[in-house]
C-alpha cells in the first residue's frame, strides 16, 4: 500500500494561541493583524523574539532575534509575554482533533505532528480534502489556522508544509520533487544548518537540486556520514516511520545564545542556574534521571568547548545539576568572552541509582582507623541522603507552584536577573 504522509504545523503557534484568547475574552483587536511578537518585555528590552505576526515580518523581525534588535525595525511592535500554560492547553486539544482522522500521529513539538494516513485517503476525493477538513475543524473549534504538508513520506511532507503560509495545503510528491524542491536554496531543505550551508556553498552546491546531483562520495568525504543523509534527504529519500510513541530521547539539553557577551563567572554561574532550572524540571516531568552531566561554551569566536562528568548516581535535581555545571564550567573556561551557554544530560535511566562510595581516591581517608572511618563515612553518606531529600521537597514543591500559577511564579534567587 502506497503511504500518505501528512505534516501539520500550527502558523506562528505562541502568537496565533495568544490572539485566539485574547479574542475570547473579548479583544477588539486581533494581534495577528498588526506588528506583534511573543517575546520578553519591550519595555525593558529583554528577550527573545518567540514567535511573530506576518506584519511584522515585513518589517524584518525574525525569530530567534533579541526584542530590543526587533524593536530598533519597529518601534511600535507590540510584544505580549509567553504563556506556557496556555499553550499547553491549545496544543493538546490540537493534538486531540489530529487524532480523529488518523490513528497514528507523532507529535513531534507543542505545534506540529506527523499523522499517517495511508489507507484513509481512500475515504477522500483527494489527499487535499481530508487536509480542508482537518484545517476547517482546527480552525472553528480553536479559531487558529495550520498548514498542512503532504507527501508518502515525512521528510517531503515536512518540507511541503514549509512552502508558503500561512494557512496553506501543498503537496510534494516524488514526481513533484524536480520542480518543487530542486530549484530552492540549499539551506531550506530539513537538516541542513547554517555551517552545513557554508560548507556545500564552498564546493559550488547551491540548490537543493545541486545536492541531489552531487557525488554522494565526496559530500562523506566533506561531511562523514551526514554527507549521505543530505544527499538522501535532497532526493527525497526518507524511510523513517511514523511513530505514535517517539522513542526515548538520547539526552536532554537546554542553551542560552546571549545577548551580550559574559565575561564575568559570576553572570555565568545565574546562567547556569537558570538553564539548570527548566533542564531539571523536564527530567523530573519525565520521571527521568541523569548519569553524565555536560556542559558547553561557544566563545565570541564562535569556538565550541565541552567538559563533562560522569557522577557515581543519578540525578534530577536542581541543585545537583547547578553544582555539577559550575564545576565544569570552572575547569572548562579559559576566560575569552562566552556567546553561548548550554547543559546537557546523558546515560538516562527511570530508576534513580543511589550513591554507594563517595570516599575513593581521598588521601585522608587511608590516614584514620577503621572504625573512625565507617563512623565519618555513614555520617557523610546520611548528611547527603538528607540533603538530597531536601533539595528534592524543593523541587517538587517549585514544580507544582510553576504548574498551577506559571513559569514565572517562584523561582531560585540567581535566576531572576534574567527579568531585570
């Protein structure tokens, strides 16, 4: 049976989730029609821009970019704070009307699935009304528009999706592939990032078609074994499955790209908090524990560093993973001004491993007797069960504070002067 892959993408989510309750509890004006971002606080002038309104991409403002840089293009941008809580609930309900017409969807974002629905079509004219129907439905009951991209598998359902929007149907079949896909930049097609983009750019390769024609040997030869993926990926080859049950993640990460360049450790260090914070929060959401923490430097140089630690026990607290960060970043740091922040967490497991040995390798410790030595280490090993107990009341009582009133109602003291 011949697949038939769909990619449904929510148009600028955060923005189109704000403007919909907004206008439900009674907005006169629609932020979606006028130059708007979800983003910090324009008043202050932090942030980051989230998501945007088509007005105001005409006047240049992308996503990713600091508020006050967006603010210079527009002075007049209206910027509204994100409200995750709020965009939790709209994505379920998203996910909740996908479900209805195909019985395997992969959610792969807050905003966007992949749904399978080979076989279905056969109860449609065409691929591209069962596409109305669900934009129809979308857009009635939750009053926000999608676009939808199909094609008989997910890389090219993606890419379709991705054309124009918003609001938009399109299709790329494989016959459609030399037409459609082919003449478009090189950096458009999924997977290729900016330094990937400079690199094939160098070797003459500036269309998605100049990839697909490219010799497969020479871009393994340039890019290992990514080099092949691109190629596949450029001809519109992908086999990957769609799962209703994505598998476990690898690890976990969060970064911070700066806004100015840190070159104190003590600014570094409420950055480590803050990234600590919202990395642990998601384990403990996951109910997953961490053996190998890591952390990364991008310096103004644009030179990436890593230093990580293997720990004897797992973890998910807060406080564990700020300590650890701080370590690593005191041994990693050679001082040259830092663009960007970044932890990750690794060797997962659902089981939390406890701490056994915490003695090995201390000069001290071979210089006491016996008994003085089981007596300092239960005392030690206690000290530590009972602060870790403590650090993890601390985290579930923030936790559920965060849950029920947002992501901005308590937090730990370093991390607010991300605010000021």
């Amino acid at each position: 049976m011949e697949r038939l892959i769909y990619h449904v993408d929510v148009n600028s989510a955060y923005l189109s989730w704000e403007a919909t309750e907004q206008l439900k509890n009674g907005a006169e004006i629609d932020i979606r029609t006028i130059p708007s971002i979800i983003g910090g606080d324009t008043t202050k002038r932090k942030g980051v821009v989230l998501a945007k309104s088509v007005p105001a991409k005409k006047y240049g403002i992308k996503t990713g970019e600091s508020v006050s840089d967006a603010l210079k293009k527009c002075p007049f941008l209206k910027s509204f704070r994100p409200d995750f809580i709020l965009y939790k609930k709209y994505s379920k309900a998203f996910i909740e009307i996908l479900r209805k017409y195909a019985p395997v969807v992969e959610q792969v974002s807050v905003d966007e699935a992949y749904l399978d629905m080979s076989g279905l079509h056969y109860f449609y004219k065409t691929p591209v009304e069962a596409a109305e129907k669900i934009q129809e439905e979308i857009r009635e009951a939750l009053g926000f528009t999608v676009n939808v991209g199909i094609s008989s598998n997910k890389l090219l359902a993606k890419m379709a999706s991705d054309f124009e929007k918003p609001n938009k149907i399109h299709t790329l079949f494989p016959e459609e592939i030399q037409k459609k896909m082919w003449p478009l930049p090189v950096r458009e097609l999924f997977f290729t990032g900016a330094s990937a983009t400079e690199k094939l750019e160098s070797l003459g390769i500036k269309t998605i078609g100049d990839l697909a024609k490219s010799d497969p040997v020479l871009l393994q030869a340039h890019f290992k074994s990514k080099g092949l993926v691109l190629w596949n990926y450029a001809n519109g080859i992908d086999k990957a499955p769609v799962k209703d049950n994505p598998d476990q993640p690898k690890g976990y990460g969060n970064s911070m790209t700066l806004e100015k360049d840190v070159v104190e450790y003590e600014d570094a260090a409420k950055i480590l908090m803050h990234l600590s914070e919202t990395l642990a929060r998601r384990l403990r959401k996951d109910h997953i524990y961490a053996q190998i923490i890591e952390v990364e430097i991008k310096d103004c140089h644009f030179r990436k560093t890593s230093h990580q630690k293997v720990l004897e026990y797992s973890t998910n607290t807060t406080d564990d993973l700020y300590k650890i960060s701080c370590q690593l970043f005191k041994e990693l740091w050679d001082g040259t001004p830092i663009r960007l922040l970044g932890i990750r967490c690794t060797k997962l497991m659902k089981e939390k491993l406890e701490q056994t040995d915490i003695f090995s390798g201390l000069s001290f410790w071979n210089q006491e007797s016996r008994e003085d030595k089981e007596g300092q280490k239960s005392n030690i090993l206690k000290k530590r069960t009972k602060d870790q107990h403590k650090m993890e009341k601390l985290d579930q009582a923030l936790d559920k504070i965060k849950e029920k009133y947002g992501e901005d109602a308590v937090g730990r003291a370093g991390a607010f002067f991300l605010e000021k």
